[in-house]
C-alpha cells in the first residue's frame, strides 16, 4: 500500500525547499502513517492466492470472512495440525469501515454487495423500483465491518426458544459462555461477572460520558415511564440505555480486526480476497463434499477439502451458494436446471428486522450547522489526532426496548433506535438517498434538516410472523439472488408496529423534554397519504408501507432444526442435512430471529459453530 511506503513521504518532503512546501510535505506525512496505522494492508492477513493453486487441499475451507467466518478461521486455525483456508469475496477494510461515525457511507462502496429486495405491493413503496436496501458487507470482517456497531445479544427467551424447538445446546444457559468467549468488556465488571467477560478478543465498550442528546432522550422516555436499564446484555433487557458498542481506542472492532488481525501471521491459515466460491463440489455419485470451486479475476480454480466445508457467507449467500450447488427446494432447482443433491427447504423461513422512522425536528445555533469545512476539519483531527465528532457513534447510542401489550413482560416486541442529525447533515451522507428513496423524498428531508437537528426514532418491529425467502434469479452464480422480504404479510406485524409508535415515538413529541428542546413531529408529504387523517392508524399504515426499511438483520435461511423439523436445513450442530462433511455457521442458521440486534448472536454462532467442529473431528479417529 502506497500510504505505507517510507520511500514515498520521504520523496514528498524532498520535493519541497520552502517553509510553506516543508509544511504542507509534514502534514502530509503525519496524514498518511494516520491512515497506515489505521487501515494499512500490514493489519490485515496477506492474499494467499500465490499459495493456493488448482487442486490444493486444506483440512478446512471457510467461506466468508464476516461476522462468523472470521470467528471459524480463527479458532479452527488453533489448531495448529490443521491446514485452514478463509476464502473472502472483498478486500481489505478501508477508512470509512474503520471509523466508528461514518457508517452510512459505506452503502453503496465496493465493501457493500448492494442487495435490494423485489418489489412488493405492501412496502418499500417510496423507494425508486420499490425495492429497500440490504445492504451487507463485502470485506474482511463482513458485515461487521460496515454496521453501526451495536453490541446486542437479544433476549433470554430467543434462545430458550430454539432450545425448546428441538435445538439441544442453544438454550440461553448453553449460549452464554460462547458470547463470553468472544468479549472483551471494558466496563466495570468483577473478574465473576455472570454475564460478561474481559479475556476474549472482540472489545466491547460502554462510555461513561453521554451527549447531551443522549441525555434528553434518556430523560423523555423516563417521562413516558420507561426505566433506565444498565446492562442490556444483563440479566434484564427491558429499559431504554445507552447501548454497548464495539469500539475501542476510536476505531471500529469489526471481527476482522478482532480475530484476523492479531493471527495474521499464523502459518496454518491461509486468507485468499476478492475470490467468489461460486459451487460446492461432491465425490462422483456421492453426497459427500470435497471440494469448492471458486472464481478469481476471469479464472477457476477448485480447492480439495479433506474434512468439511463451512459456509459462513451470510443468511443471503450461503443459501445462494447451497441452491447452486444443487442443494434446496427440488421444484425451483429443477426450474433452473440445476441437479438435485438434497431437496432441502433452503432460502425459505426468511426474517429481518424492519423499521419505520419518525422524525422531530428542532430549531439550532449558526455554530452548530454541518459545513464542508466542519467535516474536513474532523476528518483531519480523527485522522491525525484521533479526536473530533468521528470517534464513536455517539450520539446514536441510546437504544430501547418495550413489550407495546405488557409493560411487565421481561421480553420485547418492538426496539427504537435513536439517530440524531445534526443540521445540513447532507453535506456528509444523506440516509435518505444512500437508501435508494424517491427524489421527492430525499429532497423533503434535506429541507427538514436545514438549520435544524433532525431526531429520527426507528420503530423496529422485532419478532415479525411475516417470511420471505431468497431465491435463485438462475444458475449463474455471479446473478444476484432475488431477496422476497415480505414485510407485513402477516398484518399482525404493522398492527405492532402502530401501537408502538403510538405507545411511544409519536407519545415522545408530547413529553416536556421534547417541548423544551424544541423539538416538533414532521411528517412527508407522500401523495398516497396525504388525504388521511394523521391522527389515524390508517395514516401510520400507509406511511410504513412508504417509507419501510431494513435494519440490516436478515436471518433463518438456512434453518436450524431437529430430525423430524421438515422445515430445518441443518441441524443443531449445523450440519446440512443429507449432505457430508457440509456445515452452515452463520446469521442463515438462527431458528427464529433474535429481539436485537444480530451481529453479537451471529459471532456467538461463530464460536459454537469452531467449537461444534473441534469437538466432533478430536473424537472422529481419521
């Protein structure tokens, strides 16, 4: 990497004789080993790929470096008599992965696979196409290298509820020390703390100090008697608080940093980029795997795999990579051509979290307007002093979480997240259009924000009946899958989600702590609503169904399940069922989705996936 190489700083200062050249040359050197430190391909494991030629073998293929495959290589790579290859689609992290603040931006940038749903009649539609953005990262770290960094575990009852379907050893009591495993909290806990852990590799963190956004928010919900919970991750998860997030030292924790960048040099692991596995391969006339094809700058190549296959691509690409190769629903795949290895329900039971936003917004100060010059200048104090407004996510920390039926339920159903713009914040993203909506839309927006802060509460529904599926667009592994969300299918869901929002955002606009910021409702004016009264639940439905978005959480595709589960793919020890040395180890597992965010559980299926596989090939005699 350019940005690296001591020879060239050293031929910038050479080519300046002057104060002003010497200087300008300074500062240019400080910005640049910044930017070495920070994101220089020294961090990252080197591209294998000269190693790895036709017909290599490894005891272990992993394919996908995100959230869980970084996990997988990891701990498989432990040990060391095991020959491990990471196979990633994407590149090295790159300066907007890393810093905390601008985590929008990467939507759109080569780190994103750039998935959009297809259309349907009841959502998405002031989207351009009607289609929403999942957006899902395509770099070392995956997905955790382009979110917004919560660090949430969901509830105790997610996971007791898969253990009670049939799932042994993914009760709560069974999951929680693989969460342990992978932490390292830097909040004030006991060296016995039940729930979390200070000797793991993924930095969690939790500021003692919050915005004073971030207070009024607190103090508002409090009015509407939400309590303050302090541990969401603890023994209760109910309560609005300010969120654990993973970052530390002012930089993203993604798992590419936390568990690829400190083994970067173990000799049995072995990391090839920007490659696509594009089919898995059996023995002839067998069902069992030993092999992946995969594509590289215009060439194939096959890589032997002596003891499993572990598709860690995601609850989009391991599906899509499973039906290419012959494994899923027989009717589709015989659709496309495609032989038949295991008729399995694969792409289906899909579930995401959606989302509605409502937005306050509130008169500012001069002073405190977003300028191209206010951004310049905080990129360089982040850059070179580590200091300034992109240090962490603050103030969209404060998260919630409400049961809108049964203010005692010990379990949620709906969770706000709290973004707060300050004004003209389109001179560094606009959410808005990265999203894909109308121009309408976005322009609306712009004009809400100019000279006022922009409050943006995302009513999350998070235990939705509706299901949507992936499926394949056709044999050709470099088409995109074709992403069916089915928001509000089931009507339950928007039935949710209006009580909530009537429970709480919109109950927040009459709280004196949003009175005395200032703060008021803004609505879009959108045409197919604007002749409904906006007092009415048939105004919030119609205004959800515009403006629907993706929380970035797609789950289920790959399902988890018993013997006698018709619906399960893999089974509790995430095995692909019918098919040999074949296991799935990421999001595409989870029986059901989680009541939070999911790139904690998807790490923690990470661990116990490495642990599942070290368990069962220690007592396997080869």
């Amino acid at each position: 990497m350019w940005a690296c190489d001591p020879t060239f700083t050293s031929t910038v200062m050479d080519s300046y004789g002057d104060v002003v050249g010497s200087t300008f040359a300074q500062a240019l050197t400080s910005f640049l080993a910044a930017q070495c430190a920070l994101v220089g391909d020294h961090l990252w494991p080197e591209d294998a790929i000269d190693s790895v030629v036709n017909g290599s073998s490894y005891d272990f293929v992993v394919v996908g470096a995100g959230s869980a495959g970084s996990v997988v290589a990891n701990r498989l790579s432990e040990v060391s008599e095991w020959k491990v290859l990471l196979v990633e689609a994407g590149g090295n992290p790159t300066l907007t992965t890393e810093i905390p603040q601008v985590f929008y931006n990467n939507m759109g940038t080569k780190e994103d696979w750039n998935y959009k749903t297809e259309p349907q009649s009841g959502a998405c539609l002031s989207y351009n196409n009607k289609a929403c953005a999942w957006p899902r990262g395509k770099t070392l770290g995956g997905t955790s290298s382009i979110n917004a960094q919560f660090y949430v575990r969901g509830n105790k009852l997610d996971y007791n509820e898969w253990g009670d379907n049939g799932n042994y050893g993914w009760s709560y009591e069974d999951v929680l020390s693989y969460f342990k495993k992978s932490e390292k909290y830097m909040g004030d806990i006991s060296a016995n703390d039940t729930y979390h852990s200070t000797e793991g590799e993924l930095y969690v963190t939790k500021d003692k100090n919050l915005t004073p956004w971030e207070e009024l928010v607190l103090k508002a919900y409090r009015e509407l008697g939400v309590q303050n919970v302090d541990d969401i991750n603890g023994e209760n998860q109910m309560g609005v608080t300010q969120s654990q997030i993973t970052v530390y030292n002012k930089t993203r924790m993604s798992t590419a940093r936390a568990f690829l960048s400190p083994i970067r040099n173990r000799n049995n692991l072995h990391v090839i980029k920007n490659t696509m596995a594009t089919k898995i391969l059996f023995k002839e006339n067998t069902n069992i795997v030993n092999g992946i094809l995969l594509h590289r700058n215009g060439h194939d190549f096959i890589i032997n795999v002596k003891k499993e296959l572990i598709l860690s691509a995601g609850a989009i690409n391991s599906p899509q990579l499973l039906m290419l190769s012959g494994i899923g629903p027989q009717q589709d795949l015989n659709a496309l051509n495609i032989s038949v290895k295991a008729d399995l329900q694969v792409g289906k039971n899909l579930q995401d979290h959606v989302f509605v936003p409502i937005i306050y917004t509130a008169p500012v100060n001069e002073s405190e307007h977003i300028t191209p010059s206010i951004i310049t200048q905080n990129f360089y104090d982040y850059m070179v002093n580590k200091q300034g407004l992109l240090c962490d996510t603050s103030p969209h920390r404060i998260i919630a979480f409400v049961n809108t039926t049964d203010s005692t339920a010990t379990s949620p159903d709906l969770q706000f997240h709290h973004v707060v713009f300050p004004p003209n914040i389109n001179y560094l993203l606009d959410m808005f259009e990265k999203h894909g909506l109308k121009s309408d839309i976005v322009e609306q927006f712009r004009e809400m924000n100019k000279n006022k802060y922009a409050v943006i509460i995302y009513n999350v529904l998070l235990k939705p009946k509706s299901r949507g599926k992936i499926s394949l667009q056709s044999e050709n592994p470099f088409d995109r899958p074709l992403i069916y969300a089915n928001y509000f299918n089931d009507t339950e869901d928007m039935m949710t989600l209006i009580r909530g929002m009537r429970k709480y955002s919109l109950k927040l606009g009459e709280t004196d702590t949003f009175k005395q910021a200032g703060l008021h409702l803004e609505w879009f004016k959108i045409p197919a609503c604007d002749s409904l009264d906006k007092t009415s639940d048939e105004f919030l439905e119609c205004v959800s169904r515009e403006l629907t978005f993706s929380l970035y959480h797609p789950t289920g595709t790959v399902k988890m399940g018993p013997q006698d589960d018709p619906t399960a793919v893999v089974t509790p020890d995430l095995k692909v069922r019918n098919i040999e040395n074949l296991r799935v180890i990421d999001a595409g597992i989870m029986y059901s989705i989680v009541r939070g965010n999911t790139n904690a559980p998807t790490i923690m299926i990470g661990e116990k996936g490495a642990e599942l596989i070290k368990k069962y090939w220690r007592n396997t005699v080869v």
